[in-house]
C-alpha cells in the first residue's frame, strides 16, 4: 500500500507522539505542564506542612488540635504563608522554563499599574460584605452585640486578622485563578477553565466544619466573579483585594462564621438568628439567600463599569 494515501498517522508515528506533548505553537502542551506544576506543588506542600508541624511543635502547640477549634490569626498567618510557598515558588519554576513572568499568570507587582486594583476590590470587599450583614439584619437576622474586645486589643486583633487574609487572598487567588486558570485556559478556554476550577474551589470548602452543599454553591458563585474581575482588569489584584476584606469583615467585623468557621478574636458578641435561608446557619452568611442576591449584583455592576475595558490575555 501507498502510505502516502493514509489519512491518519498512527501513535507509532513518532510525529504523532510529538504531537502528544508539544502543540502546533511549538510549546508543551497545557495538560502537561499543569501535571509538572501540581507535583512541584504537592512536593512543596509537604516540605511546608512538615515545616508547620515543627514550628507547632516547638511552641507547644497541637496542629490537630488548632485546626478543629476556632481559627486564629497567628496560626492563619503561618499556615497561608507556607500554603503560599508552595504554590507561588512552582510557578516561578515554570515561568523560568516557559519564559513567563508572574505577571502573565495574574501577579504584577503591586506596584505596577493593575496593582491599584488591589486596593479597589479592597473597598468592594468590604462593601459587599457590609450589604450582606445589613441585609440580614434588615429582616432582623443579625445584631452586633456589645464589643468583644477593648482598646489596643481591637487594633491588634484587626490588623493581625487583616494581615491573615490578604495572605488567604493571595494564597487562595493564585491557586484557582493564577498559574492553574492561565495553563488551563490556554488548552480549553478562559471560560471552561474557569467553571472548573471554581467547582473545585467550592468543593474544597466542604471540608470546612459546619460548611453545606449551600455554602460551597455560593463560594462558586463568588469563584465565578472572580474570574470575571481576572478577565476583565487582566490581573488577580482586584479578586485578592475582595476576597480579603470580604474574609475580614465578615470574620473580625461584624464576627460572624466564615464558610463555617468561627475565629478568636473578633470585635463583638454578635448573633445571627432566624431562618437558615436567611442567617446561612452553621456556614454563616455566604450560606445566606442575601449572600446570593448580593453576589449577583455585584457581578451584574462590575460588568457595566469594567466591561469596557481590556481583557486578560487569556484564551
């Protein structure tokens, strides 16, 4: 036979297995690259935590322990500081190797001019966990009790929380909408990318205690919007910014459970009471019917202001 008139290589054709790893662009192709970075992460991951259990240990301090009670924010600070290490360093590996930047995976420096971002998705943050509370507590939800704390106490607390979830905000940032939605997307689409990693980022929190399937669809929700501030400003900054003062309010502010968990050192004796739809129950207010409405705005606005503008360079 004429192996000229055959329409398909075979997988022996040694071309065909080049076409397996590397694409038409002459690059690897996205799956495989994502595969390296996953076990750079996993390897550092486990460098980190057995860093965490000794640095635990040597000031008396039971992980396992810590991790089933209330969350605090000298052990939130270490925990997603060394949680960060593991994602952010495998990224650098690989933009060594792919000569890229941080910033083409979402990170410029914060002061490069997307950086302002952070600032601005700060005040959204805060902003929109304000309009949950206060709607909540419209239909009389929630009361903000008496202070919990008093004096230095409140700064202290306060800024240490904060400091704890600008780095959840990085961490958590960089690990669905940074390298990993950037690969991704260069092999299935921004959009595709994006609805599954943020069902993987609302699955994740099923783990937390006394989180719900409610919880972790809104969680996808905010995921998804995200997303669109990634698409829609060309970097993370925004989404980190939001996702911190979100956290912060909602868990030293107005002291209420975060996807389900409850923090030491929050400014009041608050309480929520009513129905599950309306409180979120157990998970806390992103469980809430007002979380959702809240959400959905917020999209539908930062969609007429920032629809205009240049996307990320993603596919």
């Amino acid at each position: 036979m004429n192996t000229s008139t055959v329409p398909y290589a075979t997988l022996s054709d040694p071309t065909t297995l080049t076409r397996l790893f590397i694409s038409r662009m002459g690059e690897v192709r996205a799956l495989w690259r994502l595969m390296v970075y996953m076990a750079f992460v996993v390897l550092l991951a486990f460098i980190s935590n057995r860093v965490g259990v000794a640095v635990a240990a040597h000031y008396g301090v039971n992980p396992a322990a810590a991790a089933a009670g209330p969350i605090r924010p000298g052990f939130q600070i270490v925990g997603e500081t060394l949680s960060l290490f593991a994602v952010l360093v495998p990224a650098l590996i690989m933009g060594r190797l792919e000569r890229r930047r941080l910033a083409e995976y979402g990170l410029p420096p914060l002061r490069a001019p997307g950086g302002k971002q952070f600032f601005i998705g700060s005040a959204w943050g805060l902003l929109l966990i304000s309009a949950v509370i206060g709607g909540i507590a419209l239909f009389r939800g929630y009361d903000f009790g008496g202070l919990a704390l008093s004096g230095p106490a409140i700064a202290e607390y306060g800024l240490a929380w904060l400091v704890g979830f600008v780095l959840v905000g990085l961490f958590e940032e960089f690990t669905f909408r940074g390298y990993t939605q950037f690969t991704l997307a260069s092999g299935i689409g921004f959009w595709p990318s994006a609805i599954l990693l943020s069902a993987a980022f609302g699955a994740g929190h099923l783990f937390n205690p006394g989180e719900g399937v409610v919880g972790a669809l809104q969680v996808f929700q905010v995921a998804m919007f995200f997303c669109l501030t990634l698409r829609l400003t060309g970097n993370l900054w925004f989404a980190i910014g939001a996702h911190a003062t979100f956290d912060w309010g909602e868990t030293f502010l107005y002291s209420v459970p975060n996807s389900g968990l409850v923090a030491t050192g929050h400014l009041s004796a608050s309480s929520l009471h009513g129905a599950r739809w309306l409180t979120g129950g157990t998970v806390g207010p992103e469980g809430s019917v007002i979380c959702f409405v809240c959400v959905f705005l917020a999209i539908l606005l930062f969609a007429w202001m920032y629809g205009g503008r240049r996307t990320a360079g993603t596919n």
